[in-house]
C-alpha cells in the first residue's frame, strides 16, 4: 500500500492512544530538525505505547539520550512540536485485539529493553546519516532497494566491531524490534513493513539472501557462487537501471512490501521507514 506524506492530521487526545500505539514526533531543537530534514520524513522520534497509568495516562518506552526508559506520554508531548499516533495493522488487516493477534508478546518486547537498560546508539546516527544520503542516488527503485541491502549489511559489519558485542539501539530500531523480534509463530508475524527495501519473496531476493552466510567457511561452492552472480547483479542493477528502467518489471517483484522482512537491519531503520510502512496506520495527532 502506497503512502505519501500528508500534513492532513485528525486531533486526538491521550485518551485516544491505545496500548500497542507507535507514537511519531519531531522535537524542537537543530537536531531533531536535522534528522527530520535528512530522513525525508515528519518526524525525528519514534516510541511505544505499553500501557496506561490511572494518574499520568498513557505510558511509553522510548530509547533516550539516558537509554531505554519507560515514561509517562503527557509530557513528552510539550516536549515535542507533535506528536502523532500510528496503529498496527498486520499484512492480512488484523489489529491488536483481533483472534491470533493479541499485543502482549510486543509489549514484552518493548519491556525486555526497558528493563536490560539497553543504550542509545549514538555512533549509529552518523552511519545512518551516511547510508540515508546513498539511499538518495538516481539509481532507480530496485537500485537503490540493492544499495539498502548491500550497505546494511557492510555496516552491520562495521557496528559489530565498534560496538563490541553491546547492543544499543536508536528510537526507531527500538520500536521496529519490539515487532519484528515478539515472540510469536511462526518467527516476526509481527513484523513491520519497510518501503524501499527487497521483500522476503522472489527469486531475486532468494539469492541476494544468502548474503548474510558470507561470512562462515563452511559454504559449499554452489552458494558461493550463487553469491558472487548475486554481488555481480547488484553493480549491473546500480550501473544501468537508471538508464532503462522497466516498471513493474520481474526483477522489480522483490521490492513487494511484506512482513515480516528479514532482509531489513534493525540497526539501520529510521522514523521515515516507520512512518511509511503499510502496517502502520496514521490514526491522528495529539493535542499539546
């Protein structure tokens, strides 16, 4: 499903935000306007909706400049220039609440986080920054779905190395995690849509998916070959679909937006993959 960004909101109050909420946002500040402007998106904030208080309303888990903290909703929002409410709509069009969908196992997610004192990922933004800015050539939409795929995992890489074996997360890894990671069956039912990015079906996608496998030694030579006609592809894909572009075409049927998606890095998710993503569904915005 196709969504273009809309400034068109609907007013809601905190006693219109539910349980399983996705909350989006765009604080004030340089920063938050720098991530906003760079992303694409509305918003440079992403959190989670994990229950009610009887006093201070709706509660949100939220990855902070302190880690992964649970807090009250109301005064994030005086914090924030908006703030508006996204809800989960599964692939089939189930929601929280419907048979077979109940919203415990994300919540226990988000917890999980909250309660491990998980880290904000600082050395992340500047990877995202760079990766964003590639994600803009003119190499059309299967080459820049490939670009996606290819740097992911380079960077992922890079990550494991300087992180060093900590895990620390930005606000909309968080939020996409707490999906895609739910304990569920069968294994991401949750699991959020991303646009842009090679869907889990499709030939093409079925070779390129062997990519993450590159590193263990104990790949037979059929797959290592299969590896290197996929890397072979992704330069011919960057180098000429630009030029001739076919809509629509075969190779193109990778880029079909499903969940789950095993093909997406958490690590590398921004609050414009949240924002356009068909399984969240702009519901409004909070009045401050």
């Amino acid at each position: 499903m196709k969504r273009e960004i809309t400034t068109h909101r609907t007013d809601l109050s905190l006693d219109d935000v539910k349980r399983g909420d996705v909350l989006l946002s765009c604080g004030r500040g340089e920063f938050s306007n720098a991530i906003r402007l760079l992303d694409g998106g509305d918003y440079s904030h992403a959190a989670f909706c994990v229950g009610r208080d009887r006093r201070a309303g709706p509660k949100i888990v939220e990855a902070t400049r302190k880690g992964v903290m649970e807090n009250p909703l109301a005064p994030d929002i005086t914090g924030q220039e908006y703030v508006d409410v996204y809800r989960f709509t599964s692939d089939t069009g189930e929601n929280f609440g419907s048979a077979g969908w109940p919203d415990a196992p994300v919540i226990a997610r988000a917890h999980y986080y909250k309660d491990r004192r998980i880290q904000y990922a600082y050395d992340q933004l500047f990877m995202l920054s760079a990766l964003i800015m590639v994600r803009k050539a003119p190499l059309g939409k299967l080459g820049r779905a490939n670009i996606r795929f290819w740097l992911d995992r380079m960077i992922r890489c890079l990550r494991d190395d300087l992180a060093g074996g900590k895990t620390q997360v930005t606000c909309a890894e968080l939020v996409y995690r707490c999906f895609y990671e739910a304990e569920a069956i069968p294994t991401g039912k949750y699991g959020l849509s991303i646009r842009g990015t090679l869907g889990p079906d499709g030939a093409l996608v079925k070779t390129l998916g062997q990519a993450d496998k590159a590193i263990y030694p104990e790949l037979d030579a059929e797959t290592q070959q299969r590896l290197r006609e996929a890397e072979d592809l992704f330069w011919k894909l960057c180098s000429g679909l630009h030029r001739n572009p076919e809509p629509e075409s075969a190779l193109e049927a990778g880029l079909r937006s499903k969940a789950p998606n095993p093909n997406v890095y958490a690590d590398l998710v921004t609050p414009r993959d949240l924002q356009m993503s068909s399984n969240l569904e702009l519901m409004g915005r909070l009045r401050g």
